[in-house]
C-alpha cells in the first residue's frame, strides 16, 4: 500500500500548529491517521454499498483528537449504519480503537 507522503507531512505540520507538540508527535499522528483511514476505506469497499470514510478533529479540556469512521448507505441519503474505528490522540500521536 502505498501512501500519499506529501499529504501526511502536511496533515503532521496542522497537527502541530493546532496541537503545540513537538515533529515526532505530529508524525507518528499523522501515520496513524493515514492508516486508519486506509483501513476505513478498505471496510467501506468490502460492505458493497456507497460510503463515505469521515475524520473528525475535537479539541476541548487540554485533549486533541481525531475520530474516523465509515459511514455505509443504503441509497444516497440513508444511512444503513456507522462504524466508529476510535480515534487518534493528537498529543501522543497513539491510535486507540473503539
């Protein structure tokens, strides 16, 4: 698999500004993210339906985190289910699974 290095070294500097961690953090949050977001796409693709991979930024009470998830519909607009992979800490640059 080949990731777009480009886009994850962009995604790791907003980390840092948005976050106040150091390079290394930014980095290894960013990888995690390129992965998990791989890795929802691969479950989106594998269901058969239209879907739509989401990544959600949350910063509140000295946390910063990103959630991913897929989103599988029926048609365009009904929703048949979400699943939630978890979320990336942006201050330790760790993915937790849900």
């Amino acid at each position: 698999m080949k990731y777009n290095r480009s886009a994850i070294m962009r995604n790791a500097w907003n980390i840092r500004r948005n976050a106040k961690v150091d390079m290394s953090t930014a980095l290894k949050a960013a990888w995690a993210l390129a992965k998990a977001m791989t890795e929802a796409e691969t479950i989106g693709a594998e269901s058969g339906w239209n879907y739509k991979v989401s990544a959600n930024d949350w910063a509140k009470y000295g946390k910063n985190r990103t959630y991913v998830s897929t989103r599988i519909y029926t048609n365009a607009w009904n929703l048949k289910r979400e699943i939630k992979l978890g979320y990336i800490d942006n201050m330790t640059g760790e993915f937790v699974a849900a």
